[in-house]
C-alpha cells in the first residue's frame, strides 16, 4: 500500500501519497452527495476516541464512515465519561480497543499521544488532532479545498494568519504545501510564530517563506489566506487583545486590498478574527472545509482498510 | 411536497398536513414493531444535537433512524462536551453539521433557536425543543395517541393540566388541537396559565376553551386528560408546593369521578403528579405514548426526506 | 429457548446454560474477525443505558452488535447527561426505552438494579453491571478466556487476588465457577474477602476453596491467576497501601515460583496491582479477554434476541 498503516502526521507524508490521498477523496463526491450508495467499508467498525472533546472533528470521522456503510463506536469525552480511562495508560486503552475497531481516530491533548497510540495498535490508527503536534485530517482536507478551488497546490501565495505557535493545523498544513512549490507568508503577532522545526521544513524544500506581523501587506499578493484564532489568554498582556484584534481581522476592507482573488480558510469555529461580511465573498471557502473534511476522511478510512488499491 | 422544509413548530401546519403525518406515522407500525424490514432512509445521515440534554427524545429520534436503515450522529450534550461550540454561533455551528447530515434534529434552550437553525440549514431542521417555544413532534405523537386510542380527534373534550405556562409541548399540542373540532380546558394553578398566543389561537379558531383552577371538576366531562408537571422552582411561595401537590394529582381517587372514561397521557417524565396507581387503568396512555413518539418521528424523518410522496 | 429471557446473573445459570453461550461466542470468531459477514441481527436496535460511565463495557457491547448487523442507541452516562431522568424511577425509564431498543444492556450502581430493570422490561435487559452483585457478560468472558487457554473448565486450579469484596466480576465468575469442578483460592488481604454467599455457593456444590492472604504460596499450584484491583480509598490505614502493594503485586518474579505455567487474567484496567513486566509472558491473557467479551455479547445478543436456535 501506498501510504503507511497509521496517519500520525503530515510531517513524513510525501507529495506522491498527498496526491494519492486527495484524488480518492476527490472520487468520494458521488457518494457523499448520495448520488451513489456505498458499502465499501461495510462489516467494519471505527472507534472515535476523544480524550479532548472536539464536536465537529468526531463528527466528521463518524459521518465518513456511515457513508461508506461502516460502523462507529464513539467516546466523545473519554476523560470525563470514564472514569475508569483516568488512571490507565494510553497503552493499555489502545490495546483493549483494538479489539473492538477496526480503525481508530484519536484525539488527545498530549503531543506525540496519536504516534505513541499507533505504536501499541493492531490496527490502523488516524491522528485527529494530538496537543500541539499535528492535525494530520485537517491538513490534507485543506489541501483538498485549496486545489478544488485553485485548480493546483504548485505555484501558489499562500498567507497563514493568527496564533501559528499553538495551532496544530497549521503544522500540518505547512507540512504538507511544503511538498509543492509555494511562497508561504506566516502572519502573527511576535511571540505567536510557527513552530522552528515548520521553519526548518520550508528552508530544507527551498520554499519561498516569509515571517511578518503586517497583514495587510502580506494579503495583497496571497492566493490563498488562511485564518486561525488568536487565543486571548495565550496574550501576556490584556491590552494586547483589544489592539491585535483590528491589526489580525480578516474581513472584506482587507481584502479589497487584495489583487488576487484570494480564497478564505479558516478551521472554524471562528470568534472573532473573520469578519462574517466575508461570508458572502465568493472567495470563502470556509463552510466548504467541513465537506471536503468528509472526503478527506472517507478517503482516509477506506485507503488504511485496504479497500483502495494502488 | 405537502409539508414545508423543516419542522419548527405545529402553529402553522394545518389540518391536512397534520393528518398526512398521522397516516404516515400510523402505516410505520410494521417496520418499528419488526415484522417489516425497511431499508427506505439507507445511506442518509441524521444529526442529533442537543444543546438541553434529553436522553428521551435523542433516543427516540436515532431509534425512528435506525428503524428506517438510516445512520446517526449525535451530540448528546452540545454545550458540556464541545467547548469549541461555546464561542460559536449557532448559524456557523449549522452551516457546519449540514456538511454532515442529511436533516438535523435540534434541542435548545433559547425559544426560537430552531427556526435560526433552519433559516441557515441546507437540510431540513427538526425542532426538537426550543425555549418555551415549541417541541411539535412531542404534539404530534400525543394527536396520533389519541388518535389511535379514541379514534379521532374532532369532537373531543381535551383536559391539560399542570404548569401550562412553561411547558412547550402543551403549546404544540394546543396549536395541533386547534386545527380540530375540539374542547379544551386547561386546568393550572394561578401563574401558570397557558400563554396568551395559545389562548388567541383556540379564540381565532372558534373552539371552546376555558381556563379554570378547579381539576376535580373538570376532570368529570373529559375525554382527554393531560398531564404535566409543575415546577417547584418556579413557585413564588415554598408552602404553595404542598398544598398544589393534593389539588393538581391525578390519581384513580380523582379519575372514579370522570364519566367518560378518558384516556390520561403524560409527556413523562413524572414526577409525583400522576399516582402510580393510575397505571393499570385501561385508559393509561403514557406508556404508548413513547411508542407513538418513534412512529411519529419515523414518518417525519422519510417525508422532509423526500422519501413519502404525497 | 435454553436461556431465561433477561441476564440478570450467573447465579442461576447452570453448566449446560453456560456452556451453551461459550460454544456460540466461540462460533462467532469468523464473523468478529471480518472473514465472514454477518446480518443476524439486522434490523434490530441495542439500548446501552449506563447510569455509571464505563466506556470499555459500552463499547464492547455496542461493538458485538455492529458485528451482528444491528442498530445501537446509546447513553454513556445517564446521570450526568440526563436531567430529567434524575428524578425519574427506573421503572418508567424502562418503560420507555423498551419501546424504542429491542434489547437493552443496563449499567447501575445499584446492587439489584439490572434485576428490577428487568422486571419491567418487554424487551430483554442484560446485566453490564450492577453496584457489587454481579456482573455477568465479564464472568461468562472470563470463562470463555479460560476454556480457550487451558481447553477445558473442569479439574482447574484457579486463584483470584485483590479486593473480592467489592468486585462483581469476581462473584459472576466464582457463581459460573461453581458449577464446574474447580478448586478456587480467593487470595485478599484482611477485611476483603469474597462475600459470605460466593463462600456458601462453593460449599454447597463441594468445590475445594481456599481463603487466605498469602499470594505466593497459592500461586504455585495455580493453573488460573485472576487479578483484580484493591482499591486504596477503601483501605482503613492509609499506610496499608504501600504494604499491600508489595504483598499482592502480580509481577515475572511472582511467576517464576508458579510450577503449572499460570494463565494470568485481569479484568482491566489495571493500576499498579499487575506488573508491565508480565505483558510478554505467554499466559498473559488479559488483553484476549477484551476480545473475548465482544464473542460472548454477540452470542448473548444472538440467544436473547431468538435468533440462535436450541
């Protein structure tokens, strides 16, 4: 099989097995649109195990999986539901699991828990998001709508704004553009820029990459901007807050500077920092994410249980 | 279609309509008592999401889904365990979840948030419960209990009694009530009248209604006895509790007097309201009315569906 | 049909009962495994209602009857998702939920509660748990677990260590024990001991059986090592702890003194009381146990639901 057994990260996925992945989710339309029934997965079982509660993120895995005529077992607030979970190695969970799904999707506060969880199943396990590490899912459904709307990942001016530092997206994305030729321009205030080893990835590939606090300057060449909060209390001063948010909000007086036509992403939910003037811009790509997620993630499923070949 | 895109309230569906739900809800009886496979909802998605958890309703709503080959995802408690839904509006939450569903079933705490939900929806929303609002698949399975148990719905002598004010399936019941030839009495403790609207509506309509504090009195003539819980909480004077618990109590003591043999339906949970020794009375129908519950939400899934023509 | 209608317990199972569920949980192994597909129980809805979260116990259930074809609804944690259903008996909630799920799996911390579930229930209700009585989908896996390690239930020595006061999974498998040619030695320290009825059981049916506080001298003969928690808030002295920790550790070292290459069991999870050093010994069974409870609750759904003939 093309892609390893567990997705734990973009970091190690190469340009080939992105294009692999995109190009099955993008034939899962059909199906998705309930133009064409599937039972593909059939017989088979995800787990959702959510050590940190994300809503919209299970959700998705879950829909992409009944959409494919599979299963799901879900613990939507493992730490909170199970009281028994609390004082059991990661481990250990892992290895009674396994006997249950066929697939697991993980999400869990701790950074490396995804890998470490992968290290102990039998069966194949999908990174939903693990501390401040990688978003694996994320990345390539980003991915995904950047090249359904573009046409192309190559030769692309791609802008990254808000709080870098913390947002595991954002590795996940920068890890994955970093296998096609792009100038990437990472907007945030001091204090909030990407993590070095994301630095170092772009210098390695010999990408164009940029670190500024000015986004106006930076969104007037972008093809693409991408959105991320700002978390107030990861600010060293209150005062800050009220100041970043005029100089980090992305709503149409900004992007009538823009000469490109940009597209707008945003991982959601969004508080604050995209102005919902944007919504009606023919650019917004926000509300497209959450479908695309779904056939990332069908695709995803059904390529780690060996029912697409390649 | 005969019913509009989704189901916010049953203060504007009329008789017809109505009617065709019943007759919808009545020929499901097969597939939920299973002597009838159905595969008709196959491959179509529904979401369950409870901002107010209500173990009872979710469960009715996935069962109605499953029994129809259909698949569920859930949120059991929105607010508790999706910490990034906080912050979010419930139109970008919406715009979210219809990437996922195929129809949403929502319960919220705000009156009117399930018609908010709709006007942002691509899919059908069904009001699972809004504020004080309305919960209108809760009035449609008590019109078809006592429907099924009576064998119509003109010509009746409805009794509600209990907190009529802050119960929202009372509204629904009423509106739904309205569109037949009926008499209503709603019995309540001063304060807890129903809402002035519910009281125009019976006045537009032309049915006999009458507001009284007198159970034991109008309890002789019924036919349909509903009952509902009153707060405690929401009594001005502790002392009152005690003292309304002996006046508002259906219990057989109370029922000997009736004349009619009415049914007696409760939205359950009780608690203290209605005796337990009421529940070997022949006229007993809260049991059913759970019963009725799947069979109403079954039809209402397959026909904003577009799977029922009409 | 061999079986009563509910699982209350094994208590009243007797050998021929037993052995009946082990041998179609044993059939059941091509179906979990995926090589062979199963629609047994299609159409058919499984209710998991834990008044006390245990996600482990839910998901295994929920998994046997996906494996089976059936439907699931599901509250993970009844009390705290629930409000209405606080003050709501058990009784009525029964009554409702056995109006949507064809079966229902009840865990309670009530001793009794799965009994008196059962008692109003028009569907069958089996037992995950209830209070310190029993246990018994974990008892009949634990049998399964130990008839396909050692091939046989009869003429086995079995030791079981830890706090046998308050773990009902021990009293279901000492109750299914007892009817089979055992010699069991219960091995605790002082003030938890098994409950005096699992004492009174093994001596109305002959079986040899032992209580006392030295683990490594009843380990040496052992053919069955099965372990449990001892859990510190119930501790006297919180001193005690640190001792007993020592006293009752299942660790190689212990091993290495048993002359009859014990099977060690643990009904998981585990915290301190069974060493990591134990994962790789041959007999370490106790991550089969997980897989053996999904066959097991896909035979009992298959009896219990009628569709396994006998």
């Amino acid at each position: 099989m093309l892609l390893p057994k567990h997705l734990v990260g973009l970091k190690d996925l190469n340009r080939q097995q992105i294009e692999f992945v995109l190009d099955v989710a993008q034939g899962m339309e059909p199906i998705a649109q309930g133009w064409q029934r599937s039972d593909l997965l059939k017989g088979t079982i995800l787990a959702t195990l959510f050590f940190e509660p994300s809503t919209r993120t299970r959700l998705s895995f879950e829909t992409a999986m009944l959409r494919l005529g599979g299963g799901v077992i879900s613990v939507a607030d493992a730490l909170r539901t199970s009281s028994a979970w609390k004082g059991e190695s990661l481990a250990d969970t892992i290895r009674t699991v396994d006997s249950y799904a066929d697939i697991i999707a993980i999400r869990h506060a701790t950074s490396g828990a995804a890998g470490e969880a992968a290290s102990h199943s039998r069966v194949p396990v999908l990174n939903a998001g693990d501390g401040t590490n990688e978003h694996p899912t994320q990345g390539l459904l980003d991915l995904l709508t950047i090249r359904r709307a573009l046409g192309r990942l190559d030769g692309l001016s791609v802008v990254m704004v808000g709080d870098l530092k913390h947002t595991r997206s954002i590795n996940s994305l920068a890890y994955g553009l970093s296998n096609f030729d792009v100038r990437v321009t990472f907007v945030s205030p001091k204090g909030f820029e990407p993590a070095q080893p994301i630095l170092d990835r772009m210098a390695e590939r010999e990408r164009s990459c940029r670190v500024t606090t000015d986004l106006r300057e930076a969104v007037r060449d972008a093809e693409v901007i991408y959105v991320c909060r700002i978390q107030k209390e990861r600010l060293e001063h209150a005062e800050d807050a009220e100041r970043l948010k005029g100089s980090y909000l992305v709503d149409m007086a900004l992007l009538r500077d823009a000469r490109r036509e940009p597209i707008v992403m945003h991982h959601l939910p969004r508080v604050g920092e995209l102005a919902e003037d944007v919504d009606t811009y023919p650019g917004a790509c926000y509300f497209k994410q959450p479908w695309n997620g779904v056939l990332t993630r069908m695709a995803l499923l059904a390529i780690l249980l060996g029912r697409v070949l390649r």
